[in-house]
C-alpha cells in the first residue's frame, strides 16, 4: 500500500485511540507515571507477537535504535502528561505544529530553503496554534501557560521522534525499528517505577481496559506511522495530525458532556476554524 493509506491508518487509529485513552486518563487512572509504564507494557505485549511472525531479527544498526528508544521513551512520556493535563481539542489541532517545525529543523539542521510562501504557511500555522488554546474567558493569557508549555514539549520532541524513525528505518527493517525501538523505550522507563508502584496495588484490574483498547489502537496507529514516515515524512506529516480527535470530542461533548469535556459552542467555534487553518496551512507546507 501507498504511505499515504497507512498515513490515513495512522491518523484514524490514533484519533479513537486518543479519544479512549482520554477517558480512561479522567475516569479509571489518576497516575500518569503508572499510565505511562503500563501504556508501554501494553504495547510491548502488542507488538511481540506480529514482530515474531514478521521474522524481527536484531538490528543492524543498533546506535540509530538506541537513539530512536530514547526519543520514543521521552516523547511518549511528555505525550501522557500532556494527554492529562490539556484538552483533548486542543492537544488534537496542535499536532500540526510538528509540520512547520520539521520544515524549520531542515533549514536550521540541513541547510534546505523554505519559499516565501511556505513561510507564510508557517506564521499561519503558529498564529492559528494560539487560537486553538482559547478558553471561555477568550483572553491571550490563555495561549501561554504551563499546559499549553508541557503539550508543545511533548510535539517539539515527537518532532525529533518522527524524524529518528526515518533515520532507523534506512539502517533498519521494518519489525526490528517497530519492536526494538518499544523495548529500549520500556527499558528506559523502568526508573519510574517508585513513582507509581503503590498505585498498582490499589488500581483494579477493570480499570485497565480503557488503557488497554487505547494501547492497541496506538500500537497500530504506530506500525502505520513507522510504514508511512520510513517513506515520506512532510506529507505522511500532515496526514496524522489530522485533528480527528478534536472532532470525536467535540461531538461527545453534546451527547456525553460528562465524559470528556463540555466548553461553550462559542470556544469550540473558534478552535474548529484554528484547527481548519492549521490543517489548510500544514497542507500546503507539505506540497
């Protein structure tokens, strides 16, 4: 299949997977640190048996691996504590920051040149970013505080991320990159541990299956991105931030207030149209 159909895979899966993972983060877990560790064992546990039947073998670059687990590990970590600390309509729309700020890492790193126009998408994007975080009170203060500080963390570094797999997956296949990369990232988390280990024991079993739906849905969202950004990593980009998840939030929050979040028509009005920017902008950055 073509990059772009696992690009569309990707986005789909991690848009439901946000959506579950979001409401198991407000109604079955309070620990983010045990989120996190579990969230990793989960997808371990996903992954072993398709990498098994795929023939994994070891890497043959280990040092593109263990960089690409580090980045996976510190990403992944920033990611759920920003999963439950923001919106989920406004984490969703601000995935497509990574898009001018991978076009920003070229020309900084690479020594690529942007058109005026493409720079133009840029400043759209980031101006449209502020809009996404607008609250009821519609004041600019809302676009920078520690919330909005920790999510452009977690994209600054899935940024660093997407780009290592491109990197490992030259140097690598397919299975060794997909499950090589989600045991150094577990290993590199070990650490943590101290700091959710009481809540294990007080944690019920029943309370994992949101984690556990979120987990495979993420598992597969990540097998689709490692196949779309090992070929193309601007469009496949653009692709996955679609802010799907923003939509399913936005609907539940009419049918199901209380399950994720009810802000005003009003608030969501406003982030809808940033994120329809955002998407247009980042669009016609990746062309």
């Amino acid at each position: 299949m073509s990059y772009i159909v696992y690009a569309w895979l990707t986005s789909i899966t991690y848009g439901v997977g946000s959506v579950v993972g979001k409401i198991a983060t407000k109604h079955h877990i309070n620990n983010p640190w045990l989120y996190n560790f579990a969230w990793w064992v989960f997808t371990l546990i996903c992954i072993v048996p398709f990498a098994i039947a795929g023939g994994v073998g070891w890497p043959t670059d280990w040092s593109s691996m263990v960089w690409l687990g580090v980045a996976n590990a510190v990403s992944g970590l920033l990611f759920i504590h920003a999963f439950y600390a923001v919106d989920l309509s406004i984490l969703s729309p601000l995935s497509n920051l990574r898009i001018p700020l991978v076009a920003i890492s070229g020309v900084l790193l690479l020594g690529e040149t942007l058109t005026a126009m493409q720079w133009i998408f840029i400043a759209v994007i980031f101006i449209a970013g502020g809009f996404v975080n607008m609250d009821e009170r519609m004041n600019i203060r809302s676009i920078f505080n520690k919330k909005v500080v920790l999510a452009m963390s977690w994209i600054l570094t899935s940024v660093w991320f997407n780009s290592l797999i491109k990197y490992a997956s030259q140097r690598n296949g397919f299975w060794e990159v997909s499950l090589w990369s989600t045991v150094l990232a577990l290993i590199f988390v070990l650490p943590t541990i101290p700091l959710f280990y009481n809540g294990v024991i007080k944690t019920s079993i029943r309370h994992y299956y949101g984690l556990i739906l979120s987990t495979i849905l993420f598992t597969a969202g990540f097998l689709f991105s490692v196949k779309a950004l090992g070929e193309n990593v601007s469009i496949s980009m653009a692709i996955i931030s679609l802010p799907i998840a923003m939509f399913i939030t936005m609907i539940l929050s009419v049918f199901a207030p209380k399950l994720l979040e009810k802000r005003t028509v009003k608030v969501y009005a406003v982030r809808f149209a940033a994120a329809t920017v955002m998407f247009l902008a980042a669009l016609g950055l990746s062309r």
